[in-house]
C-alpha cells in the first residue's frame, strides 16, 4: 500500500438527527496506525461521528473513506466494518454465551473459520487482554472491567486494522478504569490505529498522537497533545479542559 | 361464590340431574352405565383429536406467519414497515366468524377465478382462518420480545461481521424467546378456543359434535355442560404447561 493512503478519510459530513443537526460539516483524516483521542461535552456528537465511520448512523451528506473503500451501499458497509473494531461503553457483550462463544461467533459466522481455528485465536487474544482463565465464564460472571477487557479481545478476534472507542471507560468503577486503559495503550504502542472517545486526560496524554475537541456537532480544534493541553486556543476548549481537569 | 360452593352445586345439580324424570335433568344421556350414554361420551370426546389436530397446525402455521410479518415490521425502510403494519391492524380487525364463512365460501371463488381450481374443506379451511387471525396476535409477541432486546446487542452483532439473518439467529432470537415463548404458549389457549368456530362450517370437532349430539337426544344443558368441562379440562393442561414455561423461562433469566 503506498504511504499515501489514509485509514479513514471524512469529507465534508453532515448528520441530522429530524431537524437537530448533531453533526455539521466534519473534516477529518486519520493516518494508519494514527491515535486520535476525541474529548468535548455531552451531546458534542463525538459517538455520533465514530458511530459514523462503521455505519451504525447513516449519514445524511459527505464521504466517508476507510482504508480506500468508499461507503457508499450495503456492501461497501460490510468491507468497512470488516477492517473496523467498535468497544462501545456499555460492553455489549452477548449474555447468553460464554466469553469464549462471544469471541468466536464472529470469525465462525461471518468469516467461516472452523471452530478450532476460532477458538485457538480467541484464546490468543484473552491472554493479550490477560483474562485466559475466564474464558468458559458468562459475561455477568465477570466484573465491569473484565467485561470491557473481552469486548476488546472480541473485536481484535476479527482482525481489524482501525479501532473504535466510545468511552470504553465511562461505565467501570474507578478502580478497573487503569486495567482496561493499559489494554488499549498496549494496542497503541503496536501500532492499531484508533479514535478513542475518552475523558480520560492522563490516557490521551500517554497514547494520543493527536487530540480532538468537538462542541455542538463541530470539530472546533485539533492539535498534538502538548500543545493542545498546554496552549489551547479555543475559549470553548479551554473551559471545557479546565472542568476535566479538576478532578 | 366460592370454589367450595359451586363445586357442591355442581354435585348436587348432577345428582338431582341423575333420576331421569320428565321435564327434569337429564344426565342419563351421557352415563356411562348404559351402553347409549357411554355410546354418546365416546361420540362426544373423539373430538378432542380434531380440535387438538386444529389447533396445533393452525397455530404452528400461525407461529411462522407471525414471525414473516413482524420482522420487515421492525425495519428501518418504511416500506417493508407499512404492509406489515397495515396486515397486522386489517387482520386484527376482523371478526372470526365472517373470516371463517369468507375463506370457506368465497376463497375458493376468488381462486377460481384467477385460474387456480382447489376446493377448500372444512379442515383447512378452518386451520387458515385460524393461522391468519392468530397471526397478527403472534406478530406482536414477536415484535415485543425482539424489541426488549438491547439496541447495543444487534450493534455489538454489526461489528464483529453478522448479517441481518445471523444476528436475529445467533445474537436476538436466543434472547428473546425467553419473552416470546410464554405469551406464545398463551396464544395456544385462544386457537384452542376459537377452533369451536369450526364447528359452523361442519369440522367434526369437540363443538361439532355436541351440536349433532343435541339434535338426536335434545339435551342441550347436559350435553354442553360436558362440552364446557371438556374444553375446560383441555385449556388447564395448556395452562399448566404454560405455567412451567413462565417459570422455567424466568429462572433462567436471574442466572
Ligand atoms: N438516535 C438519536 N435520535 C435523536 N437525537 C440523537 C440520537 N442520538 C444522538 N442524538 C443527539 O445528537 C447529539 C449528539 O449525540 P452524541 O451521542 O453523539 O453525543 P456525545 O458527544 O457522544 O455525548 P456523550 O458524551 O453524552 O456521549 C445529542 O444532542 C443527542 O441528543
Ligand atoms: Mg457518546
């Protein structure tokens, strides 16, 4: 693939939820292996915009690129969402299935893998987010932040070269918050290229290469995280950061 | 009135019913101490097997039915959405009965006329009024089974690959039978019911047969209290069966 090619490329996007618009003429492009972290108040669009890139929201006007592959039908969205991983913050982990059958289901399903394959896989990337022991369990067997740890190892079981975080933290107790975060960083450090969602500071600190600030459905500033924590220049940014950063 | 009491009402109209005296009760026709009456309660309950047999097709047709009209009636585009709601609404809407006489007499003239020649008897006549009716009730069971599924689940299904029909397989409809099963299970107790409907266009059923039997013995009260108890007898062992679902579904939902 030549250095030019991008992860994701969004051009121009717009989003309109009736006559709300949550999503006003968003630019973005994302390099492989790229870590974007993007922050902003409640109802800012930020779930909205990476719901955007696997399809979960359709959008109304623009283009969205993936890897070279343009969304455009049912077909395109089903390549995309092939090369992308979605951790969302409730977990979504499927409840009547043990963590193992979670993993499996869909490299057997949908990629045909045989079972041994699968499973041996999944095994594989239990021990990367270091949960192996639990793999016979339910997922309510298992506490918040391991739920969280076998949402990510089911979508790296498929292999996805972009993945997306929606507040991965936001629903755990304090106290499980770092195990799942020092999963993802290590994600980070091997090169997964990603747009997380996340208030946590001292993550995107760790991880980001850049930091993305959105307000009323607008990407309003966009900077490394030195400069974007140090200096920002938006006002709106910086009250926003003032508040995060006191506790 | 209580249980107590209206059992020992029974016994005492039943026994009073016994001296067969004229103009007074007359449970001597379906006695099983005489070879007439025993005659008359073998006519009578060998239509337990026609109900029985009606009911379970009408409602197994009426079980996949339901479940081709509910899914388009839960997509996104509007028009896979509408027909199924217009079905749903314009089936509930019509009484049994005239369902009943139209597809039993007017159907097989309406096939007729568009080239394709099938008599309907009474049997399958019966069986897809009732499936059609029960349909549009078995539709929306499915409806709020599937929607007290978390969005979240079918999105978590998205992206790990699964297609509309391996996700409602694989991550929906494992979770939601748990909801669907015992209002399913209940809907069987109204097929049940309605099958006595059968009996007007000649299906030899439970009814059918009472109705035959009132003709040759005029004995109205007797030979309807035994097809009440009949029925009654039947609808409590569904009832029984649905009470162990509801439960054994529920204790697997606290696991
Ligand atoms: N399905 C929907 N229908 C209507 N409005 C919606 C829907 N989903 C989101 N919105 C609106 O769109 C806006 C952006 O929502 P979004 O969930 O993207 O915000 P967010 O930045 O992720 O917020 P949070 O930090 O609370 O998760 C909000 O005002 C929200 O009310
Ligand atoms: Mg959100």
């Amino acid at each position: 693939m030549s250095n030019k090619s991008k992860a994701i490329e969004i051009h121009a996007l717009n989003k309109w939820y009736g006559s709300y618009q949550a999503l006003k003429d968003i630019n973005l492009t994302v390099d492989h292996g790229e870590r974007i972290v993007v922050c902003g108040p409640s109802g800012s669009g930020k779930s909205t915009l990476i719901r955007c890139v696997n399809s979960l929201e359709v959008h109304d006007s623009g283009q969205i690129i993936v890897d070279e592959i343009e969304m455009k039908d049912d077909e395109s969205i089903h390549e995309i969402r092939s090369e992308v991983g979605m951790v969302f913050q409730q977990f979504n982990l499927f409840p009547h299935l043990t963590i193992l059958q979670n993993l499996t289901l869909g490299p057997i399903k949908a990629r045909g893998m045989s079972k041994v394959d699968a499973e041996e896989r999944a095994m594989r990337y239990l021990e990367r987010v270091r949960i192996p022991d639990q793999a016979h369990k339910k997922p309510s067997e298992l506490s918040g932040g391991q739920q969280q740890r076998v949402a990510i190892a089911r979508s790296l079981c498929m292999e996805p070269k972009i993945m997306l975080f929606d507040e991965p933290t936001s629903a755990l107790d304090p106290e499980m918050i770092s195990e799942v975060l020092d999963v993802i960083v290590d994600l980070a450090e091997d090169g997964m290229t990603m747009i997380c969602v996340t208030h946590e500071m001292g993550f995107a600190r760790r991880a980001a290469d850049r930091m993305i600030f959105m307000d009323h459905g607008e990407i309003i500033e966009t900077g490394k995280p030195e400069e974007f924590f140090e200096a920002p220049k938006s006002e709106r940014c910086r009250k926003f950061l003032s508040q995060i950063l006191q506790h | 009135m209580t249980l107590k009491t209206s059992i020992a009402l029974a016994c005492i109209l039943f026994v009073a019913g016994c001296s067969a005296a004229p103009g007074a009760w007359g449970w001597y026709v379906i006695d099983p101490r005489t070879t007439s009456g025993y005659n008359n309660i073998r006519f009578l309950l060998n239509g337990f097997g026609a109900t029985i047999l009606l009911s379970l097709i009408a409602a197994s047709l009426s079980m996949v039915i339901g479940l081709l009209v509910a899914l388009p009636g839960m997509s996104s585009n509007r028009w896979l959405r509408y027909p199924s709601r217009i079905y749903i609404e314009f089936i509930r809407a019509i009484p049994l009965l005239p369902m009943l006489f139209w597809v039993f007499y007017g159907l097989p003239v309406v096939l007729k006329s568009i080239g394709i020649s099938v008599s309907i008897d009474a049997f399958w006549g019966a069986i897809i009024t009732l499936a059609i009716s029960d349909s549009a009730f078995t539709a929306e069971i499915y409806r709020a089974g599937i929607q007290s599924i978390n969005k979240g689940q079918t999105e978590a299904a998205k992206t790990v690959g699964l297609n509309y029909a391996q996700t409602m397989r694989y991550v929906v409809m494992p979770q939601a039978i748990k909801r669907i099963l015992p209002p399913l299970a209940n809907q069987f107790i109204y097929i049940v019911k309605m099958s006595a409907f059968a009996s007007v266009i000649g299906m030899q059923e439970l009814t059918r047969r009472a109705n035959e039997l009132v003709v040759t013995e005029y004995r109205p009260l007797e030979i309807y209290s035994l097809l009440i108890l009949e029925y009654l007898v039947l609808v409590l062992i569904i009832s029984f069966f649905v009470r162990w679902l509801e439960r054994k579904m529920g204790s697997d939902e606290s696991k």
